[in-house]
C-alpha cells in the first residue's frame, strides 16, 4: 500500500495567515527566501516518499529537521506584529 504523504505548503498550513503570508512572500525578502527554500525542501521529501528513491534515514530526518526549523521561522515572522503603523495599512 502507497505511504500517504502530505503536503506541507504554507498556505495549507497556516490557512488563517494567508493574507499575511501572501503580503510577506511579496514585500520580504528573508521571508521569501525562506519560503523559497521550506517549499523546495517539502517538495523534495514528498518526492523521496512518493518515488521509494532509496535514501539513508540520516539523510531523510536532516531534510525534515530542516523543514521544520523553517517552518518554525516563518511561523515567527508569520505571527509576528508589524512593526509600524504603515506597514499594517499595507497590509490591510
């Protein structure tokens, strides 16, 4: 029987931040590079568990450590409150 693998997408993740998550991947560049890169990483660990790609253990959990350490990242810069007033209008 296929594994189930899931899709960690940001949006998917955090639904009630889309707004959010939309205006950041637009207006920052250290969100959006790390966007960039936890996107990359959720895409090539669903590949690996899609495909039975043969890869040690070590090397699959760093990859998913690492996903999870910028998903907690992101999170943080997610939630995070805006630092001027301007910013929230933007937002808004």
């Amino acid at each position: 029987m296929p594994q189930s693998v899931d899709d960690h997408n940001l949006f998917r993740e955090f639904p009630e931040f889309s707004d959010r998550i939309e205006f950041l991947w637009e207006q920052d560049n250290e969100f959006a590079s790390a966007a960039e890169e936890y996107h990359a990483l959720d895409k090539q660990i669903r590949g690996l568990q899609m495909s039975n790609i043969p890869t040690s253990d070590f090397h699959f959990e760093e990859l998913k450590k690492r996903r999870c350490m910028l998903k907690d990242r992101l999170y943080n810069m997610i939630a995070m409150p805006f630092s001027s007033p301007s910013a929230y209008y933007r937002y808004r």
